[in-house]
C-alpha cells in the first residue's frame, strides 16, 4: 500500500547549518518510519548565514526534494551598508562592530517594505508552481514551517485553492513575538499588516504546532482550529555517548548564536568575583563561544576583564559541536532576555540535556526552559540579575570538576528524542487526513 505524502515547505534546508534546519531534517529522516513519505520544497539559490554539510547524510534516500528559485534583496542591503560579500546573519546580529545608522535604516526598511520578511518575493511564484505541482501530484498534506513566515503565506495561499487539503503550519518561533520584532521600526501600518496576515494563516490552518507551553498560550489567543506542542528534541543517534572525556580546564561554554539579547551578564560578573576569590578557579576557568557572537558581547566580556579566558570559535558542524557539549564541564543555556522569554525553548537545549554534562541556564525561574531542567534534572537556572546564586552553582560544581566528580545524568529525556516526537507528528497528520474524508 502507498504511503500517504506530506508536503513540506522550508526555507531551511542542507546544506544549511544552524538550528532553523535541524527539526525538519530530523521529522523527515523519521516520517517513513511511522507511515508517511515526505516530499520537500526548498528555494535552490537561498541566503544561508552558515553552512552544514553533514545534515545531508540524515535524509533519507530516494527523498523528492523539489527546488525552485528565489529572488532576494540582500545584494541591495550589502550595497547600502558597504558590507561586500559578507553573510547576512538571522536575528541582527553584528559580529564585528556596533550597528550603524546604516544597519538601522536598513532594518526599518526591512520591517516596512519587505513583509513579513525578505522571502516574501517568493510567496507568489512558490503558491502558482505548488498548485500545478499538486494537481499533477496530488499530496495528502502540506506542512510550513517557519520562520521566516513567508513559508506559511506560500501554505495560506495553497490552502485557498485547495481549502480540502490539510494544512499543519509549524512555529518554530513566534511571529508578532519573537524576541527582535520591537527592532523593526514598524509603523502602526505595517505592524497591523503583520498582525493580519498572522491571525489569517493560524485561523485558517487545521493545525498549528508550537515548540513550548509559552507559545501555546500566546496562539491560543489567535484562535486556531487546533493548537499542538512538539517541543525540539536531539537525535540519539547524533548524541550517542562515545569516549569522549571532559576538558582538562574547567571549561563553561556556550554552543550557538549569542546575539545582544543572550548577553548573560550575570555570568560574566559571577565568574570575574570567583576569580578574584579563589585563584584555582581562575587558572582553570575557560570560557568556550562557539557559533556567531555579537560584538555587544564581546565588549561585555571585555568589561569584565575576561578576555583572557574566552575562546571563541566559528561555526562547527552539527557532529563537532556535539562533541564539544559531551566535552565540556559546564554547558551555558542563555534565554533571550525580552518580554517572550517564558516560552523559548531554543533547539540546542535537548542537545544539551541529553549530553550528561550539567547545563546553566540564565532565564526565568518559572518559565519552560527552567521546568524542563527541573523535571529532567540536567541543570539548574538562574535569574538574569541573580550573581550570588550563578556564583553559588559554578563554586558548587567548581568542586565536583576539582574532584572528578561532575557530571549528571538526565532522566525522563526519551520523550524529546526526535523519534519520539515524528511520531506525534504522524499522530497528528493522521487524525488530519481522517478528517479529511
């Protein structure tokens, strides 16, 4: 018997690298095994900010991966700032100086003029290919995932001429609520038109599937038909334990992109007091950057005079990463410190979880990210001002490093495991296409 077929549509695709690409790399390396065939459409000249190869060898062979051009103005946006050849990095981070009023005039562009986001020129020729494509090839599903949220504007327009064809819209992060939507410089114009065109792709969605309780609150609020949380997860086969041993130093790292809004001050104050306190601590002490880091950043490692201690590294691929968190004494956990911050559950953080290293989080005490550590036992967090607890922790776990004796083990994380979760997601595309007939 055929297997039904899910469409699903990304902007995130290997070679890509970053987070944005792992969670629907992982579902369709799974789909087949809960009865589903996944045919996938990716833009085939994209802007991506880095490059992972080692994605490729996830999915699975004989896979329909349909590519169509795209038109975007990021050569008008290296013009206007004088930035060359340089890769446009996700959430405006400036790796090297501050912003200039050219960046700023530039993001306000953005904001206004390009909505909802710089792929937005895709939207119609991806919406007139699609419908020709299903009419040919007729699909039992079709999934977006975004951001960026032209993704969901292709399935909105899909849905219109096909209003019995189930649509499952997937936010990996929010819209009207992500961390860097106050950055835009919307006008009051442009921001209802946001908010519009959010409230017409929930609403008309059969399903809308959000990544944390924090999120779900939020949409809840929009209306949909139906509202499910698939948290992001790690794959057991990319976290295997292997021999890896713990560094020598007593290394706090930080594995993926910290923009100004992940600073953790508090982190780089507990650290500077524990090294004027204790000397071992700080001829052991190493702090590990590894992935895009924004200037703000540095400036602040800087302040604290921590410069000697820090190491940053460029991206690593998906496989070297996971080996420098199986490595590392400390992992470093940063949610975004903004009004949204409750609801983040960043992708790397299962990764984290399922490492047996202890993880330090810096977010709310009470948000998702804090009762998946408390629940699983992998870490503790602390409160973005709170120095006297971070100080409390890292001289805690300082000790158990000086003893060879720092490590957890998590538990009750099988749940998270990408296996696990493709299979709520074929639950879900099941009891859509039931629906359907």
């Amino acid at each position: 018997m055929t297997k039904p077929q899910v469409l699903i549509i990304s902007y995130y695709w290997p070679p890509s690298g970053g987070a944005g690409v792992q969670r629907w790399v992982k579902f369709v390396k799974y789909l087949r095994d809960f009865g589903w065939e996944p045919v996938v459409y990716v833009p085939e000249n994209p802007e991506y900010p880095s490059l992972d190869e080692s994605f490729v060898k996830d999915l699975p062979d004989g896979l329909e991966v349909i590519k169509r051009p795209i038109w975007e103005p990021y050569n008008i946006y290296r013009t206007l700032t004088g930035k060359g050849n340089q890769p446009i990095n996700a959430g405006f981070i400036s790796e090297n100086t501050k912003q200039g009023w050219k960046d700023k005039l530039s993001i306000r562009l953005r904001g206004n003029l390009l909505i909802p986001d710089p792929r937005c020129f895709w939207i119609r020729p991806s919406v007139q290919f699609l419908t020709e494509y299903i009419r040919k090839n007729p699909v039992q599903a079709v999934v977006t995932t975004g951001p960026p949220h032209s993704m969901h504007r292709i399935g909105y327009g899909v849905k219109k001429r096909f209003p019995d064809l189930p649509w499952l819209v997937d936010f990996r992060d929010p819209w009207t609520n992500i961390d860097f939507y106050s950055e835009l410089g919307l006008t009051r114009f442009s921001d209802a038109i946001h908010h519009r065109m959010e409230r017409q792709v929930v609403q008309s969605a059969d399903a809308v599937v959000v990544v944390s309780g924090g999120m779900m609150k939020e949409f809840k609020l929009l209306n949909p038909k139906k509202l499910v949380m698939i948290p992001n997860g790690f794959d057991t086969a990319d976290v295997q334990k292997t021999d890896t041993q713990p560094d020598k130093q007593f290394t706090i790292s930080h594995i993926g992109t910290m923009n100004a809004a992940r600073n953790p001050q508090v982190i780089w104050q507990a650290i500077r007091e524990l090294c004027d306190e204790n000397i071992f601590f700080n001829n052991d002490v190493k702090i590990q950057l590894i992935g895009k880091v924004d200037f703000s950043v540095l400036e602040s490692i800087k302040a604290h005079q921590l410069e000697d201690k820090a190491e940053k590294t460029e991206y690593l691929p998906h496989a070297d990463a996971i080996r420098r968190q199986q490595s590392s004494q400390v992992l470093l956990l940063i949610i975004n410190n903004t009004p949204n911050a409750k609801g983040i559950l960043t992708g790397k953080f299962f990764e984290y979880i399922a490492s047996g290293r202890p993880v330090l989080g810096v977010g709310p005490s009470d948000g998702d990210a804090a009762q998946v550590l408390k629940e699983t036992g992998a870490g503790k967090m602390i409160d973005y001002e709170d120095v006297e607890s971070a100080k409390n922790v890292l001289r805690e776990w300082y000790a158990l490093y000086q003893e060879k004796r720092l490590k957890i083990e998590a538990s009750d994380v099988e749940k998270y495991s990408r296996r696990s979760l493709t299979g709520r997601l074929a639950e879900l595309l099941n009891e859509l296409k039931r629906k359907d007939k």
